[in-house]
C-alpha cells in the first residue's frame, strides 16, 4: 500500500468521524495512541507492538488529513535521505565532529 492509498483509506474509513471530532481532540486520540505504543515497546509481543504502530500510524494520518497535510509530501521531505544535509546515512552529527 502507498502512503496516498493509505491515507485515501483511512479518510475513507473515519474521515466523517474525526471531522466530527475535530483535530484538537483527535490529536489527543494520537498523543494517546502514542502513549500505548511506548507501553508495548516495553514489553508486549511482536503481534501487539504491530498493532500499536498500525495504530499510531494511523491517528498520524487522519490528523495529518484534518490539518490539510498530505502524508506523501510529508514523506517526501526524506527523498535524498536526511533533509538537512541531503545525505544518507545522515552526516549531521559527523560534520560537527
């Protein structure tokens, strides 16, 4: 799946709801997606880690969606690889070195 049929999907799927909600709320719905995921990463199976980050995932993209932000272009900042320095691996940190 690409990140624009994702999001297609999830706007699809719950785009009428988290309108209703709004973006404060369904920011918060995310903050607390997060906050699980952080719990699972502690110590939950590989299965529920998965459907943590399905999840985050998710919550990322519909807000992204009710703040006008098309998840593509903001996936495409990462193109050339860091979007400071344009490379990768990332040569920030070596170039202070």
């Amino acid at each position: 799946m690409t990140i624009e049929g994702f999001q297609r999907t999830i706007d699809e799927t719950y785009g009428e709801r988290d309108a209703q909600r709004g973006l404060d709320r369904t920011f918060m719905w995310l903050v607390e997606e997060i906050g699980e995921l952080a719990r699972a990463l502690r110590s939950e199976s590989h299965e529920r880690k998965v459907e943590e980050f399905s999840d985050v995932l998710a919550w990322l993209t519909t807000t992204a969606s009710l703040a006008g932000v098309d998840m593509s272009e903001a996936a495409a900042r990462f193109t050339h690889g860091c979007p400071k320095c344009d490379a990768s691996p990332c040569e920030c940190g070596r170039r202070r070195e």
